[in-house]
C-alpha cells in the first residue's frame, strides 16, 4: 500500500474557503480518478499557525502504478486548478510513501 500525502500550509484569510472546497471539489475530483482506494483529510497541530493553519490529505493507493497514473493523467489538471483558485496563498509539499508491516 502506498500513501500520497499532500501537505499544505493556507494562509488565514482563505483557509474556511479552502477547507470547504477541498471537501466538496478538490478531494473528490481526486477519488474520482479512480487512482485511490481511500483518504484522510487532516488539520495539524502543534505547530506554527502565525502565517496559517497547515493541513494534510493523505490518499490510500493499492499499487505504485496507481499513484504513477494519477500523477501522469490527473494530478497537473488538479493541481492548476488549484493555482488558478488560489494563487500564491497556500504552499503545497506532496510525498510518497510506502506503507511498512
């Protein structure tokens, strides 16, 4: 199992905005790829909100190939419509990982 997690740090003046849109639009254009069996969306905590509240999206793939076909036929659409959103007012810092027993 593989887990690609995508960490974002949103700044205050949109992050009520963002969180709406990514449950309602972003996180299921994603599930609709097909790509993923499953996902958690989580606000962390602990650390530094003074330029805004950090969130991650961690998506449960079943076989690399699956991250690999998200990656190459959804993620550059997704992620544009991301920018186009919201511009320059959230950092993003994505990973892969691989689940170990």
């Amino acid at each position: 199992m593989y887990i690609y997690n995508v960490t974002t740090k949103v700044s205050h003046g949109i992050h009520t905005a963002w969180v709406n849109w990514m449950r309602e639009e972003h996180i299921p254009a994603v599930m609709q790829s097909g790509c993923f069996t499953g996902f958690k969306f989580v606000r962390l905590l602990e650390i530094e909100e003074e330029e805004g509240p950090t969130f991650a999206v961690q998506f449960s793939a079943a076989a690399k190939a699956d991250y690999d076909r998200y990656i190459n036929e959804f993620a550059p659409a997704l992620r544009q419509d991301t920018f186009n959103r919201w511009g320059n007012q959230l950092i993003a810092f994505r990973s892969l990982m691989q689940v170990v027993n």
